[in-house]
C-alpha cells in the first residue's frame, strides 16, 4: 500500500492541525525505552528517571510541533476520559492488541522510501535520519541495538526510528525539562504523531518514523496509549491495585511490543494465533516494567515520592505506605524484614511469570528478530536474581548485571534464538 493510500485510511481518524513550534532544550537522558530495550553497558542507571546527557553526537533535540490552540484538547474531554477510566488495564491492552493485530493482517505494507520532495520537514535527509535514530539507540540500548544487527537493514533501521519515537515522548515528562511539561503540550506531540501517520514530519526523526509507516502497517493506538501513559505520570503517583499499576506498565512499556511487532514480524513456518505472539510481546514489556520497579524501589520514593507498587498488596503483606517509606531512611542497616522480604518474593514471582508467558512466545517470531528479544528477557531476569542475592533490599542497594555477565549472556540469547524450543506450544 502506497503511503497516499496509507493516508487516507487514517486520515479519517482525525484532522491534522496546522503548526508552529515549541523547543524542549537541553539533551536526552536514559530513559524509559532504556528499561525496556536494554542495558547500559557501563552498569549505570539506564532508566528514566535519571539524569545525564547524550554525547554531542547522539543528541535527539526534542522539539514538539505545536498546533494552534484547539479548546477540544482532551484534557477538555472529561467524558470520554471518565469512559477510559472505566476500563482494567487488561481491557486497554486488550482492545490495543485487537486493533494492532487487524491493522497487521489488513494494510499491506509498501516497498521504498518516501520521497523526500513529499516530506513537509525542516531539511535533512532520511539517510542522515535513520542513522541519528541509529546513534541514539545504540548509545543508551546498546544490547539492543546489537541484537538489531541480525534484522535486514530495512527493520534494523525501522525499530530504531520506533525507538527514538518512545525515547522523546519520554523525554517529555521525565527529562531535563520534565518540568515545563504540561497536559497541554502532550496533547499537542499527540497531534504531532497524528501528523506523522498523515506523512506530515516536522523534523528529520519524525521523518524516519514517517518513513517506516510506509514500509509496515503499524497501528496508531499503541503510540496514543503510550503518552496517555505520560499523562499518568504527570498525576499520578501511587498505585493502589495492581490492575491500576498493570495499566501503566502496559502504557509505558508494553505499548513497545505492540508498535514493534510488525516491523520484527511471525516466523513463515509458525501456523498458530497470531494473538499468542503478541502476547508474548505485550508480557515481555510488563515483565521489565516490573523488574524495574522492582529494582528501583527505593530511588522512585527517596527522589520522586512515587511508588510503583501495589498499596492494597503492601498491606496485605502486613506492612503500611509510612513503614515502607521510612526505610530509606535507613540505609546503613542494609537489611528489610520478613515482612518486605515475603512481599518481595511474591512480586518478584509475579514478574518471573510474565517472563515465562513471553517466552514462551519469543520463537514465534520471525528468525532474525528473536536476539535482541531474547537478551532482553534473559538480562532483565538476572535484575531479578540480583535482588535476591541482595536479600530483597532494594532501598540501599541497587541490583544490576555486571557488565562481563551481560556479555557472555548474548551467546546465550544467540544460541536461542537460534535454535527454537516453544514455537509449536
């Protein structure tokens, strides 16, 4: 399908909006497609939520193109908020995953790349774009980036432009300018994803993704759902049930599965539901979500007052939002008490499970696809084994993998991707 052809299916979705524009200085720090994507190879803190900046070549200025005024933003739509509001965050995966997978199955992708003359951005090339794209995701995910090198050239460069996306919708609410950040102006880089599925780029990275909307059929609600995800955050800073906290880490991180799946695609020789494969990726997102909160327990509350941990759960295990603050506090004891330490194992447990379910999936997919997949399962449940190790204190200390452990783990990860052991479960 042509991207003309593209276009007009979507532009029935919403009217794009005329722009102007409103620069977000400063550079990027690790950020949440971190997390998801991989690890710093240095073993520092390759999460959102921690400061730093790119080198000078690896700089992504995050610049929001920003339509007029419009007095129908949605945070004027109290209504259909009240409606979203209403549904489990298994429901909002659920009707993601089924509009992602009929968008796979009906839009064939096209071949080529744009032409550039029909692009409506500020200079550049989409060589030069797709290698920025490239640069970015291998200086902050760079056990990813590696494990993209086995794709065909057409998908490495695809899952970086996706990358890249994620990493400046982040960069909204928890980078160096997070504070500046408000509703509106997300409603407004939502207008700027809306434009780019329109073939209207504003800058030279939105027209790398720009681009890999005309190669595969990705659906556009993954990419709504993931700033709805930032939008929680903005307000949000408990977590009272689980359901609640599986809402966001569907919206930060397994919205990642869902927009990468049609670039990674199914193995030809797979003759199963293509929801289990989907699945698989969905679980995969939630599962890392968990082990980093998980593992940054302690950090979340000392520097941002938030816990990402269910409230209803902590108290069942005995123990109150006050005790479990206060042991930051504590630091030079460097142990926790049976009570944390038996409310620990059941969450760790919980990620292990939804690890098992994306596994059991990774073999589905198409070949050259399963490394990058695979390191990131087999390295973040070592996170896991290190918050064992660490007797379940995650308030003093921090669990990581050591940067020789990653390493010789990617054999590990080649050798199964490689060689498939659950495609026909």
């Amino acid at each position: 399908m042509t991207l003309s052809m593209l276009d007009a299916r979507r532009m029935a979705q919403r009217s794009a909006s005329s722009s102007s524009s409103f620069p977000i200085s400063g550079s990027t720090a690790p950020s949440r497609m971190s997390r998801i994507c991989g690890i710093r190879s240095s073993g520092r803190r390759a999460t959102r939520r921690t400061g730093g900046r790119c080198s000078t070549a690896v700089q992504v200025n995050c610049t929001i193109a920003m339509p007029q005024p419009n007095h129908s933003s949605k945070t004027m739509q109290f209504p259909q908020q009240q409606q979203q509001q209403q549904l489990s965050g298994k429901q909002v995966e659920e009707q993601a995953m089924l509009r992602c997978i009929q968008t796979d199955q009906s839009v064939p992708p096209s071949t080529g790349l744009l032409d550039p003359r029909t692009l409506r951005w500020q200079g550049g090339s989409l060589e030069g774009a797709y290698e920025r794209c490239g640069a970015v995701c291998s200086e902050y995910a760079k056990t990813f980036y590696l494990g993209t090198q086995l794709m065909t050239p057409v998908q490495a460069r695809c899952i970086w432009a996706i990358y890249v996306w994620c990493r400046r919708t982040d960069e909204l609410v928890d980078g160096p300018n997070a504070s500046k950040i408000t509703p509106q102006a997300l409603d407004r880089w939502e207008e700027r994803l809306e434009a780019m599925f329109q073939g209207k780029p504003y800058d030279e990275l939105d027209a790398a993704l720009t681009d890999t909307l005309s190669k595969y059929p990705l659906e556009i609600q993954p990419f709504r759902d993931m700033i709805e995800g930032m939008r929680m955050d903005l307000f949000k800073s408990r977590y009272y049930t689980f359901d609640e906290l599986y809402e966001y880490c569907y919206r930060v991180a397994g919205t990642v599965g869902l927009m990468t799946m049609p670039v990674m695609g199914v193995d030809p020789s797979y003759k199963g539901p293509v929801d289990k494969v989907y699945r698989a990726a969905l679980a995969l997102g939630t599962a890392n979500q968990l082990t980093n909160i998980l593992r940054d327990v302690g950090e979340d509350i000392r520097e941002r007052d938030r816990i990402y941990l269910p409230l209803d759960e902590i108290k069942q295990f005995g123990m109150t939002e006050e005790e479990v603050k206060a042991c930051i506090h504590r630091p030079t004891q460097g142990k926790v008490d049976e009570r944390w330490r038996s409310f620990m194992k059941f969450q760790i447990k919980r990620a292990r499970d939804y690890f098992q379910e994306a596994e059991d999936g990774v073999d589905c997919l198409d070949v050259k696809a399963r490394w990058p997949v695979w390191s990131a399962l087999i390295l973040y449940r070592q996170i896991l084994d290190s918050i064992e190790k660490n007797d379940y204190d995650n308030f003093s200390m921090r669990a990581y993998v050591p940067k020789a452990k990653k390493f010789t783990s990617l054999p590990m990860a080649l050798f199964r991707a490689m060689v498939p052991q659950n495609q026909n479960k």
